[in-house]
C-alpha cells in the first residue's frame, strides 16, 4: 500500500457503509496485512449515480462496472432497471468510469458526479442507490500516530483462543472500565483458521485506561 510504502503520508479509506455494512477489503487490510493507525474519521453522505460514455442508450447496456460496495447500494434499482445486464465488480468507481470511456457503448459504470466529469461520461441517472440514508463512514489512516485528544474513538484487533468463554472474558474488560463500544466484527485470518475481532470504542482515553485494557487483556492471555 502506498502509505506504507512511504509514497504517501495518509490515505482515506471507506471502513463501514449504512447499506451494505462493513467494507471487507479495508477491514481484513487493517487487521492483518498492514501496520497503519487510524487517526481521524469522517461520515460522508454518498449519491451513486448510472454514467455511461456520451450517445449511450439505456436500452444498450449489457455491462455495469463498480466496486462492489456501490453495486449492493443499488441492487434494487439494477433488478428492475437492467434484470439482463451483467455486473463486473472492479478496484474502485474511478476504475469503473475509466473503463466504461475507454469500452464500447454497451457499458456503464456506477459511481459519483466527480468520476462522470473527470472521464467525460454522461450521467444517465442520477441518485440510484436504493435508499436515501446512504451514508460511508471513512478513515484516514497513516503510519504516525493520532494526536492526542480529551477523548478518542479507538479501534483494536485481536485474537482469542480456541476455548468457550474467550470472547466473553476479554469484551468484560471493557465493561469493568466503563468503555462503551460501538462496534464489533469477525475477520477470517489469512494464514490459520482462526478469526481476528475488530473493535470500536468511545470513551478511550490515550495513556493510562488503555494501557490498563490491554495489561488485563494480557493477564487472560489475550493477543491485543
């Protein structure tokens, strides 16, 4: 990844959307191939708009090209709109305009006004995402550390071991230290089958209540 690799300082990437749930691809990123920090957030109203190269009819599509994200934000729309067209998922909605202005006039792409306007595509129809509550909750991730605040939203990986009461044990932590948490999921790992869990937590203060979560989450032998 360009972060890592020192080409960029930071990068903002899409984590959780309010349609179709968490992003897997940024998720299993974070929890095992990378070492980056989260260091802000950002909640960004998303409209998903039908682009197609200029001259293009509805009635010639056969191909829609996105990420998969914005795809199932607009599966209603799709089934009833294009029942035959055939979905080819790809990298982002920005590779999905450039391949539909570089294709024949049988494509489309799914994606926002900016990826139209950058690759000359017309907007066939604008604001097709099932629901209007579509909301993409973004992070900036970096190498450096987050600048220390009153109060920060954090986020954690770890693994449990392979007996009953394991993820029960390490999650009453955060209850003994009053730590309301926001979310949870389960990542499969690469390499072993196991599961990593993601975390997130208000109320963690930077020092010395983290600190003390992860001593006790050592004691109960706990990767944190």
């Amino acid at each position: 990844m360009a972060v890592e690799n020192d080409e960029i300082d930071e990068a903002v990437v899409p984590i959780e959307n309010s349609l179709e749930g968490a992003v897997s691809v940024t998720m299993d990123m974070l929890a095992a191939d990378v070492d980056l920090k989260i260091k802000a957030e950002v909640v960004i109203e998303v409209k998903q708009n039908l682009m197609a190269k200029k001259g293009t009819e509805t009635k010639d599509i056969k191909y829609i090209l996105s990420h998969p994200q914005p795809i199932g934000q607009c599966r209603k729309f799709l089934d009833s709109a294009f029942p035959r067209a055939l979905i080819k998922y790809v990298y982002s909605t920005a590779q999905a305009a450039k391949e539909v202005a570089q294709g024949e006039g049988d494509m489309a792409a799914i994606g926002s006004l900016a990826a139209a306007k950058e690759y000359g595509l017309e907007v066939l129809k604008e604001s097709i995402q099932d629901s209007d509550n579509n909301f993409t909750r973004f992070v900036v991730i970096s190498k450096k550390e987050a600048k220390k605040a009153e109060r920060n939203k954090t986020s954690i990986v770890f693994s449990t071991e392979d007996r009953p009461g394991s993820l029960y044990r390490i999650l009453d932590i955060f209850s003994l230290w009053d730590i309301n948490m926001t979310r949870i999921e389960s990542r499969p790992a690469k390499n072993e089958l196991k599961i990593h869990i993601l975390c997130g937590y208000k109320r963690a203060y930077r020092g010395s209540r983290r600190q003390g979560c992860t001593y006790n989450g050592k004691k109960k032998d706990f990767l944190l």
